[in-house]
C-alpha cells in the first residue's frame, strides 16, 4: 500500500512538472512561430529560450520561478554587458576560432570564479549566453552588431523567464510553502508511525512480529530521507514567495519545524538499535504495568510530535494525562545488574530524548552563525579550491567551442553549449554524468527526429508531442540510473529540434549537433583528466582517514571536559566528513577502473555504516553527560565525588578508541605495504619491533578488547552511584530515575562502540588487503612501522 502510495505521488510530481514545462515551451513556441514580427526581430535565438526554460522551470515552484527571473537578469548583467564592451574593442569582423574561444574562456572564468556567491542557475544562464554571443558574433562576422547582438540574447532569455512565470501560474500557482507545509505533515505522521513501530517491537514477545515491525519502520525511515531531501530543497525557496503572497498569513510555514523534525533522527535511530539488534528484552524488566506505562509514555511523545507539527491534537484523557507517564521511570531506581538489561534502559533513555528534543527551545546563537558565514570577503575565492572549478571550466569551454567551430562553423555553439549549461560547481562523478549527458542528448534528439518526421505538415501537433516526452524526462530526473544530468539533457535533445523550424533536415541537424556535443563532453573530460587526474576511489580512501581522524578528535574531547559547543562541532565536523565519504565511496563505485584494481566498494559501504554507527554512539553519549551535568549542578558535592568515578571509565574508553581511531588513520593513507617496507629500509630506526618489545603503540592491540573490561567497571561504579546519590531524599526519585536512565544508557554506548570497534578493525583489515593482495595484514605490526617511521 505504501509503494502505491509512493508511486502515484511520483506520477502526479512528474505529471504536474511535465505539464508545466510543455505548457511554457508552448509558449515559447507560439511566440517564436506564430507571433509579431518584432518578436522574431528581437528574440532571435529561441533555442536559448527553450534552455532557459528547461533550467528553470523542471520540477520548480513560484518561489523558484521568481527567483529563476531574479537569477537570470543578474547571470544577463554579469554576461551581456562585459560582452558589449569586449566585442565593441574586438571588432566581430576580427573575431578568429582562437580568440572566440579565448575571449568566451575568460568570460567564464569571471562568471564562475565567486563559487559561494552565486547560484548555480544564475552561472548556467550566463554561461550559456556567453557562448551564443561570441560564437555566433565570429560566425555571421562584420554583420553581427556590438550592441544589439548581445541584446538580442539577453531578449531570448527574458522570454523564457516570462513563459516560466506564466506556465507557473496556470491553472493554480504551485507554492514551496505548500510542498514544504506537505512534507512537514507526512514527515510528523512518519515520525509518529515510526515510534508506534518501534515500541511494538520492544514490548512484542513475538519475534516474527518484531522484526515485522523493524522491517515496516526501516522503509518509513527511507522514506523520510526523502521527505528531509524536499524540506531542504524547497525551504529557500520560500523566501521568494512572501513578498507577493503576505497577505496568505494562513499558508506561513515555520522554518524550524523541518529542523526540529529532522533532530529527532537521532532517537529513532537509538531506538531501532535496540529492536533490531535482536537481543531479547529480559521478560522480567516487562512484567507487570510496565508495557501499559510504556503505553502512556508513547501517547506522550506522540502528542509533543503532534504539537510541533501544529496538528489537530485530540482531547487530553486521565490515560494520555502529561503527568501521569513518569510513574514507569519512576521505578527506574536501580543500575542494571547484567549488560542484557541495558537494551531496555536505552531505549527509554531514546524516549526520553525523543521528547526533550521535541519540547527544547530552537538555538539562538544560529543565526549568529549563519552572519557570520556571510560576511565573508569576495577575496576568499581566489583559494586554489575555488579558482580550479572555475579554470578547468574556461578551458574545457574554450576548448570546446574552438574544436567545434574547426569542425563546423555555422553550428559550432553546441559544441560549447552543452558544457555551459550542465556547469556544476562541485566535483562530480565524470564519466558517469558525461555517459549520462551523452545518452540523454542522442535519446532526446532521436525523439525529435522521430517527430519532425511523424508529423511534417503539423508543427502544433508537434508541441503536444513534447508532452509525453516531458513526463519521461521528470521520470528520467528522477531515476538513479540519469539523474538530473540525464534528465535535463533528453528534454534540450528533444525539444531543440521539435520548437523549431527553418533550421534544415531535422536528420542532418540532429547528426550535427550530436557531433558537435560528443566534442564538447569530450573536452570536459579531457581537462578534468589533466586537472583532477585523481581518482573517485583515492578521494573516497582519504576521506576515510579524515573520517577517522575526525572520530579521534570526537572521542578525545569526552575525556578533555570541553564544552558542549566543542563538543557539538566536533560531531557536525565527523557528520560532515561522513557525508563526503559516502559521496565519494557512490562515485568511486560508478567510474570504471580501467588498469588500477577494482573499488571495494562493499567494504567501503560497511565502514560508513559502522562510523556513523559509531558518530550516533558518541552523540548519544553527549546528551546522556549532558543530563547527568545538569544533575551534577544541582545536588550535593556527594553526586560530583561519586559521578567522577564515571568520567574515569569513560575517559579510558575514549582514549582507547581515539587512539585506535588515529592507527587506522595512519595505516588507510598508505599508498602500499610495499612502500612502508622501503621507508623503513632506509630508515635506522627500529623500534618496531614487536619481539623486542618495542611497540610505541602499545594500546592497539588492547583497544578492541578493552570495552567489555571498562563495562563491567563502570557499571559496578554505577551502582554506587545509584546506592549513594539522593540517599534518605524521597522527593527527588525522579531525578534519580534521571540519573540512572543516563547512566544506564552511556553502559550500552559502551558495549555497543566495543562491537563497532571490531566490525571497523576487520573492514579496515580488508581494505588494506584487498590493496596489497600479495602481502600478509597485521594492522597491530603496521600501527608500529608507521608510529616508528615518524617517531
């Protein structure tokens, strides 16, 4: 039913964005063909209006289609105007293949270099404009007019905006703030589902029903990755739309709720640790009232997911009374005397959490931070980072335009078009997303032959053709397999050869223009080969020690005392480094490997999995030091004294894990075992040496082992946490049930991180055979060998 569900939300999405993208080439079209002469006069490139179009319009909203007019008279400012000068001090008349593609080069160049400052569309509008000005100024020569050329340009991109706007606006405006008001409603009734799966789970004694459960909510989590994917997309968009539409006060979306929404991840993920992990929950710890209170405590969490979504909340009853739940953790007055119980007390502990993030505050100082990320000087692009977009860009177009105007003249601008308008600011996969171009250029143009040739006589018939293939395009868009890349490529294809007429044979047009865009994908290909010779999987394995360096830097802090803000950055830093890892792990995984040896990509996928495993782990160790903080300030120097005994514990195992974390990232920057061996030849240094003793890492081999010995410790220190803390005081027994829930959950942090350690240790084991196949892998030898060849 949820596939279905799915599937017909993803036909009206593809059906309502094909409409509306047919409805303004329409437009286009009957402007171009059947309108006044002084529009044929003014807008004499329509092929760039179709282009201006298809880049604004595929699956867009008014936000989106006012800030697409915004972006396209500023991408005309930065391009039209520079050119009027240039070609006015050229001269047309002068303009060669070279110094076409010289001066076009140098245009880009400045379009593209402010990488932070301006949107993506705005430099494919530009770019694309650029190219049609001075190719088409070398190709007509002494007839093209400084001024008016560029101008005209300028009016065919105004035309597609117009036809945009229009086609957004029929038969009813589609708004972001609708889409996002949407995704926050089903977002809160996934949520909801979710935590009802997950306690149906916990409290089954079923474990066919369980892992149903388990099962049911792992889609739903899928699911919800996507709705967060169009919160992030159409929440800029926004902006666009409250100026004109004030006056819809009722239709004003809170920015914060897909945040706060998005924050309690977290929980849900703690959760479905513990029902999927397969354990079973000590019968005991559910006997009695228990499952009924657990009962009253999800009505509970679910009315506060309900009050952050401002859903219809129903009648408060004596059953779902917000005082009355806390009688379960009530009786959570003792530490768990085996490590099977501490599943459970986790899982309340992921409740509890649950409804803290949903009743907090948003962050103040987040705006701060973001003024402060804007006040950044326009200097800080001339970093090399930056400058190399920007110049392996100039020169593919360069490139580009001057091979495809040696080839053919008079259609020399779609070699250098199809470079332009596909521009991406950051490093893509790219073989994949030119096989993908290249596919989707030759399906779209075939398409259009195919119709030009079906319908000859009937040149409206031939814009409701455009339909069909518009809706394929959404699909295409959307699919895994194209992309956006392959997408927008097939409906230029087909609408280039479709919207037009006076232009020749459609098959020799198509031939030509197939040609001329196989030269400009190869020039892009070329330059990013000289430029960025570095492979996908070399990327993916540095960015796998960064990972790991940023977990060391994670795990010493929670022995350091720092701050929550330290703290909290730390994680963003690891998050932010995983997400990179699993970037560059998908696109290592989709380019060929020619001679080198194959991607592990299996591998590579586990070890993401086990770190952001482990990033939870440690976050969730975070909000557990946290409340026992907040206790620690309010109660007797007694709790202080006794709580130390903790941080102790705590403090061994994070260094234990940060020191493992800094082994593994030494030994996944090897080039190769072979290279280590000749470092060291040449080295005296030979404190190595394992059966001399001489190991100066000496807490490798123990790290993996440590956390059950640190377990068994803290949880006999927790006890006399338990014992001591709030002794002969019955009034606070909820704060000791706090206490215990806190401390209950950091135990099985420790348990599981010890399981995650042994799970990396082998991957890593893997990846550095899988590198170094005619060698025997000991990592424990390996930690040595580097720590001496730098000591």
């Amino acid at each position: 039913m949820l596939m279905t569900e799915r599937g017909q939300a993803m036909w009206r999405t593809c059906l309502a964005s094909a409409f509306r993208t047919a409805l303004a080439c329409t437009i286009v079209g009957s402007a171009t063909l059947y309108g006044p002469e002084w529009i044929n006069r003014h807008v004499a490139f329509p092929a760039f209006s179709y282009v201006t179009v298809i880049l604004i319009i595929t699956d867009a909203t008014l936000g989106d289609t006012l800030r697409g007019c915004w972006l396209a008279l500023y991408a005309t400012c930065q391009s039209v105007g520079p050119a009027i000068i240039t070609l006015k001090l050229i001269g047309p008349a002068r303009l060669t293949a070279e110094t076409t593609a010289l001066a076009a080069a140098l245009a880009a160049f400045v379009v593209v270099l402010p990488n932070s400052s301006t949107h993506l569309v705005a430099k494919r509008i530009a770019l694309g404009q650029i190219v049609l000005i001075y190719v088409i100024g070398y190709i007509k020569g002494a007839e093209t007019d400084p001024v008016m050329h560029p101008l005209q340009v300028a009016a065919s991109t105004a035309l597609g905006v117009v036809a945009c706007v229009l086609a957004l606006l029929v038969p009813l405006p589609r708004l972001a703030t609708c889409e996002v008001k949407q995704s926050c409603k089903e977002l809160g009734q996934n949520v909801t589902t979710r935590v009802k799966l997950y306690m149906k789970a916990f409290c089954s004694d079923d474990a066919m029903s369980a892992t149903a459960s388990v099962s049911q909510a792992r889609v739903l989590s899928r699911s919800s990755s996507k709705l967060y994917q169009t919160l992030k997309r159409y929440q800029p968009s926004m902006t666009w739309e409250r100026l004109p539409f004030k006056i819809w006060r009722w239709q004003h979306v809170n920015d914060n709720k897909g945040e706060k929404l998005q924050s309690m991840e977290i929980a849900l993920r703690g959760m479905e640790m513990v029902v999927a992990s397969k354990s079973p929950i000590p019968s005991s710890l559910l006997a009695g009232e228990v499952k009924e209170d657990l009962k009253n405590i999800q009505e509970r969490v679910i009315l506060s997911i309900k009050r952050v979504n401002n859903s219809r909340q129903p009648s408060v009853t004596p059953e779902s009374d917000l005082k009355k739940p806390d009688e379960c953790l009530q009786t959570l007055q003792e530490i768990p005397g085996t490590p099977q119980d501490l599943p459970f007390y986790f899982f309340l502990f992921c409740i509890r959490l649950l409804e803290t993030i949903t009743m907090a505050k948003p962050e103040e100082n987040k705006v701060k931070v973001l003024e402060k990320s804007k006040t950044k000087s326009w200097i800080s692009d001339w970093d090399s980072k930056k400058v190399m977009p920007a110049l392996k860009l100039s020169l593919s177009l360069g490139l580009a335009i001057m091979l495809g105007s040696m080839f053919s003249k008079p259609n020399g601008y779609w070699a250098g078009l199809p470079v332009a308008v596909s521009f991406a600011a950051g490093r893509e996969a790219t073989f994949k997303v030119t096989n993908v171009k290249a596919q989707g250029t030759v399906i779209g143009t075939v398409y259009g032959v195919m119709g030009c040739f079906v319908f000859q006589k009937f040149l409206t018939v031939r814009f409701l053709s455009l339909l069909p293939w518009f809706l394929f395009s959404s699909f295409l868009s959307k699919s895994r397999m194209y992309g956006q890349a392959g997408g927008i490529s097939a409906a230029i294809g087909a609408v280039l050869i479709l919207g037009r007429k006076n232009f020749g044979p459609p098959s020799e047009f198509a031939i030509e223009r197939i040609i001329e865009t196989f030269i400009g994908l190869s020039c892009s290909i070329l330059v990013e080969l000289v430029f960025q010779p570095t492979r996908a999987a070399n990327i993916a394995k540095l960015e796998l020690s960064r990972s790991f360096h940023a977990l060391y830097e994670c795990a010493s802090l929670f022995g350091a005392k720092a701050s929550k803000a330290e703290i909290m950055e730390s994680q963003k830093k690891l998050r932010s480094h995983l997400n990179e890892l699993k970037k560059f792990t998908a696109e290592a995984h989709a380019e060929p490997s020619f001679w080198f040896s194959p991607f592990n990509f299996s591998c590579y996928e586990k070890l993401f999995k086990s770190l952001s495993k482990m990033a939870d782990l440690l976050q969730f160790s975070g909000y557990a030091i946290g409340f026992l903080g907040e206790q620690g300030k309010t109660k007797s120097p007694q709790c202080k004294e006794i709580l130390s005994n903790v941080d102790k514990d705590l403090k061994s195992l994070t260094e234990s894990i940060g020191l493992l974390a800094k082994s593994f990232e030494e030994i996944t920057l090897l080039k190769s075992l072979d290279a280590l061996e000749k470092a060291l030849a040449k080295s005296d240094n030979t404190s190595w040496d394992i059966e001399l003793g001489k190991t100066p890492n000496p807490s490798f081999s123990t790290a993996v082992s440590e956390p059950e010995k640190i377990l068994e410790t803290y949880l006999q220190h927790c006890r006399s946490v338990a014992d001591g803390i709030f002794r002969g005081e019955e009034e606070v027994k909820v704060d000791k049930s706090e206490v215990v829930l806190s401390l209950s959950a950091l135990g099985f942090c420790v348990e599981i991180i010890g399981k995650e350690t042994r799970e990396i240790e082998e991957m890593v084991k893997e990846v550095v055979q899988s590198e170094n196949p005619s060698s025997h892998v000991n990592l424990h030898e390996i930690s040595c060998k580097i720590r001496s060849l730098y000591k």
